[in-house]
C-alpha cells in the first residue's frame, strides 16, 4: 500500500476544503487546515484518491488569487508517494511517475519530480529558473501553477510555535536546528511567528527531539511555545516518546498512519 499526502493551495474556504476532500472518498485518512499558511494537507492511500484529490483541487483553486505564508508552486502544490507495509520505493516512484504524466495528460499542468534525483527544496529554489518541469508544458498553468511530485520515505511535518518572537529570530532559530534529518523555516503566521518544520528520518530526529532543539535554542526568548503535528506520524515514533509528552507535543494514540488505517479497514 502506498500513502500520498497531498499538500494544496486551500486553506480558508471551509466549503472548498470539504469538497476536495470528499473526493478521496474511504481512502481519506486525515485533512490538516492552516488558514495562515492556506493550505490543507490531505492523507490519502492508493494512487486514484490523489488523482481524485488533485482533480478537485484543480477545478476549484486559482493560484493567482491565493496569497499565504506558505511557499508554494501549485493549486495541487506536493504530491509525494510514501511506501507503507507492503510497498516498495519502487513501488512509489512508479507511482510517481504515472501521476507526473496523468497530471500533464488529463489537466495540462506541468510538474517537477523530486526524491532519489533531487530534493523538494532544490525543486522550489530552481523551478522554471534553470530547472524544466518533467512533465507537461514548459510554462505554469494560468490557475494551477505547477506540481512537485515525490517518492520518499515516511517523514513528519511539524510546527513550533513561538510567542513574543520576530520573524528574523524564527529565521535564526530554524537556520541553527537545521540539519540532515530536519529541515527548517521560520515563518510569520499571521500575528506570530513559527517554526515549520518537515523531519525526514523521524526515527532518528522525531518531534520530541525537534521540539527540545527549538526550546534551547531559544535560551528563554519568547513567552510560550507550543506544538501542531501537521497530518499523521508512524506509531513507532510515537512509541519512542514517552507518553507523559504527548499532549505537550500535540501528540496522541489516534493520530497515527496504523490507528487510521485500522479505523478505514473497520468502515
């Protein structure tokens, strides 16, 4: 089986968000909203709900009018492909790569691939500069913009919010933490500033450790801290946290890839 978290440009419109993802039907396991960053991160499995999910998306987005804290490329903006139990890498750059020539195919939508060949950020640095898409026209949809599509790893998106604190030092603080297994921005949202945070090996790096390297690199700045899990995170890096820091880590049982897809399979 193959996860996909489909990250679009949608983050306000609770009706629009609805309809998009009412198109993944049973295969939907969790939707994450932000309308600061406007956008909505949708865990779907399979390979026709993020067909579904885009097809939607696509018809209801128009990237010209969309303004967010977010970087983005897209209406349907990341569509990575995650091999859970069962699959293989090669099952999910297989996967990838139909997407890639669906998309151009059925919506004339151009699209960047990343994962083995490239990373995410090299696709966002140099997308439509010294970078071609991989598939579909040379030149962004007028409404959809263009698509980075992956095959990567299992990896948790994660948010630390901090009170009292500029942007420039949010920038300061995610430049410090950044390393090999966290990649790290600092952000206004809205009224305050974040900490946006993707964990690319979370068995190795996972939210508690990011959260702790947030917390000292602040070295007492700012009034309070919180954490958001952006989507799911596997059991086995829930169970490496001790269950005291859960709720202080926006954590919990029912928010895992295996909690959801046993309640999908109980439907």
């Amino acid at each position: 089986m193959l996860e996909c978290v489909v990250n679009v440009s949608e983050g306000r419109n609770p009706d629009t968000i609805g309809a998009i993802a009412a198109a993944a039907g049973s295969d939907l396991l969790d939707v994450h909203t932000d309308p600061h960053h406007h956008r909505s991160v949708l865990t779907v499995v399979g390979e026709e709900a993020p067909r579904r999910v885009t097809s939607a998306a696509i018809e209801r987005i128009d990237l010209a009018k969309h303004d967010g804290a977010h970087p983005r490329l897209g209406a349907v903006d990341v569509v990575p492909f995650v091999p859970l139990d069962g699959s293989t890498e090669h099952d999910a750059r297989r996967a990838r790569d139909a997407f890639m020539t669906w998309l151009a195919e059925a919506h004339d939508v151009p699209s960047f691939l990343y994962g083995p060949e490239r990373t995410l950020p090299d696709v966002r640095r140099r997308a439509f500069r010294d970078l071609v898409p991989d598939r579909g026209p040379g030149r962004p949809h007028p409404t959809a913009g263009a698509t980075c599509v992956g095959a990567r790893a299992l990896l948790v998106a994660y948010n630390v919010w901090v009170d009292e604190l500029d942007l420039t030092q949010a920038r300061a603080v995610a430049a410090a933490i950044r390393r090999a297994e966290l990649r790290a921005l600092g952000l206004s949202v809205g009224d305050e500033v974040q900490v946006s945070m993707n964990l690319v090996a979370p068995l190795e790096l996972g939210p508690e450790a990011a959260f702790n390297l947030v917390v000292a690199e602040l070295g007492g700045r700012g009034s309070g801290v919180r954490a958001e899990l952006v989507g799911l995170v596997p059991r086995r890096v829930l169970e490496a946290i001790d269950p005291e820091r859960w709720e202080e880590l926006d954590l919990s049982s029912d928010r895992t890839i295996e909690a959801r897809l046993a309640a999908r399979r109980a439907t």
